[in-house]
C-alpha cells in the first residue's frame, strides 16, 4: 500500500523535472534564436520611450527646452541599455516565443537560421524590407491611380463632382 501511495508522488516529481528541463531546454532555443537572427533590437524601444517621455514634458510643463529633451534621450538610452544587459528584453519576449512555438519548433527553425539560406535572409534582411517598403509604396501609388477615377465615377453617379 506505501509503494502505491508514494508512485503517485514519484510521477509528480518526475513530470515536474520533466517540465523544469523542458522549459529550460525552450528558454535556451529562443536565446539561441535571439542570438541568430539578433531579433531584440532596443533601437526601436530607446526611440519610442524618449517619444513619449518626451511629449508628456510638453504636455505637463510649458517652457521646455531643447536640452531638456537631449537629456531625456540620454537618460532613455542608459536605463534600456542597463535593462537589456539584465536581460528584461529576453524575459519579455520569451514569454510570447514559448507560448507560439514548441520546442522541436524552435530547434527547427534555428536550424534553419544555422543554414546558409538562413544566415543570407539574416544579413540581407535590412535590403529585402526597404526593397519591399519601396516596392509597396509604388503600388499604393499605382493603385490610387488605378482606383481614383473609379471612385471618382461612383461619386459623380451620386450627384458629387469632385477632382481626384
């Protein structure tokens, strides 16, 4: 009766080691993704924080001056330098990763980044989105012009004259 009661508790033991490991296997590909494809860029963040410390100065305070926000900037790029060096960009990113990828996943897709084709979509990467920024601007553009006239007729139909 003691074997019985204590292979259930063993169970527990082992599956939550079991889930220790595997957590501990999936934090390690997202780092190895991270480190791949250098996915955590605070760049982005350090800007978009000092945007909005900085308006909430000019919201709240009249008289601010230029200086005021170079120091805000400044301020902004030491506290999210030190908050990546501990590893808050990490934390907050792996809880999404972990949550949309499995581990056999992530070692697959890391494999992928490991390749060749992978390595080259990493560094031609910066091209290929300004490429597609430009090419998606011309054919908004060439869609206006295609569809303008259109809506154009639709109005006239309805009584409104208008130049487009």
């Amino acid at each position: 009766m003691l074997f019985k009661l204590s292979l259930p508790c063993f169970l527990l033991f082992f599956s939550a080691g079991a889930l220790a490991t595997s957590e501990h296997l999936v934090r390690e590909e997202v780092a190895r993704f991270f480190e791949l494809t250098q996915a955590i860029d605070v760049g982005p963040v350090k800007k978009r924080v000092g945007v909005l410390i900085n308006r909430r100065l000019r919201h709240n305070n009249s008289g601010i001056q230029r200086e005021h926000y170079q120091a805000v900037e400044q301020v902004v790029a030491r506290e999210v330098d030190n908050l990546s060096a501990q590893k808050f960009f990490f934390e907050e990113y792996y809880q999404v990763y972990k949550q949309h990828y499995t581990l056999d996943e992530l070692r697959e897709i890391n494999a992928f980044f490991s390749s060749d084709v992978g390595k080259k979509f990493i560094h031609g990467r910066q091209d290929l989105h300004q490429d597609v920024s430009t090419t998606t601007v011309k054919m908004i553009h060439r869609l206006v012009d295609t569809i303008a006239p259109k809506v154009q007729q639709t109005l006239a139909r309805s009584g409104y004259d208008v130049d487009l």
